[in-house]
C-alpha cells in the first residue's frame, strides 16, 4: 500500500463502521434501559414472566427502529458525504430531538388513547406533558451514549 493510499483511506469517513457501531451501542443500551425500567410499567406486577419478556424484547425491537429511523432522518437533512467527520453535531442533537419527540407521541398514545400500556404510580411523570421520565430521559441518554461512542475518534474496538 503506498503512502497516498493510505491518506485516502484514513480520511475517508467510516460511515459503515459507525452505523454498525451505533447499531450494537444502541441495541445494548435500550435493552438494558428496558430491562430497568420495566418495574415502572403495571405489566411488572400484572403480566406474567413470559409476557414481561416479551416486552423487553418488543420494546427493544422499537427502540433499535426508533433510534436508526431518526438517526438517518437526521443525516439526511444534516449530515454531509464526510461525515461522520464534519457535521456530527447536528446530526446527534436531531436525532435525540426526534427520538425524544416520539417517544412523548408514543407515551401519550399508548397510554391515553390506545391504554395499551400503564404507568404504576411509582413512575415519576413529568408535568404538563404528563409522559413518563425514564423514557423521556431514556431518549437523552441512550442515543447520545451511543452516538458518541460510535463516533468516538479512540475506534479501538475497530
């Protein structure tokens, strides 16, 4: 490999690697927010372990939709051809922001109109929105962590 091949390549973006990355943080980090926050949900004392389970896994399923939909809605109105080298930024604060608005939607729809799932009274519910915190923060946190360390420039795992 000659020198210039070698510029090339290390300054072509990875996007393929970050995808793949930001896939595996993600599916690791929404299964175990779900898995924590479960006890705040009635299925917790209503459902039995099978359902409990089947849950987890729906709702982590979701969660990996949710986070790669708005992840490339985001860097189809942000992003650039180099990123994930110019323009991260952007990307991440519109994917957080559309992951976190869904997620209010979602909350407010499957639990107000739909009553598909419940609240126990031991989940704190933020005011006004009335949607629950661990899933509000759940969309801060989760796809954030993810993102960054998918993006990280200390690729080790690479």
């Amino acid at each position: 490999m000659t020198v210039a091949t070698s510029a090339r390549i290390a300054a072509t973006p990875d996007w393929l690697g970050v995808l793949r990355r930001y896939f595996l943080f993600s599916l690791i980090g929404h299964l175990l927010w779900e898995v924590a926050h479960i006890p705040l949900y009635t299925i917790w004392t209503e459902g039995s372990a099978g359902e409990i389970i089947f849950a987890i896994v729906l709702c982590t399923g979701g969660d990996l939709m949710i986070a790669f939909s708005t992840l490339l809605v985001a860097l189809f109105l942000f992003g650039r051809s180099e990123w994930p080298r110019q323009r991260s930024m952007p990307v991440l604060l519109a994917a957080v922001a559309m992951g976190v608005g869904y997620t209010i939607f979602s909350e407010w729809l499957n639990i107000v109109v739909r009553e598909a799932w419940a609240y126990r009274d031991i989940m704190p519910v933020i005011p006004v929105i009335d949607a629950g915190l661990t899933p509000f923060l759940q969309w801060l946190v989760v796809p954030t962590a993810a993102y960054l360390g998918a993006t990280s420039p200390r690729a080790w795992w690479r």
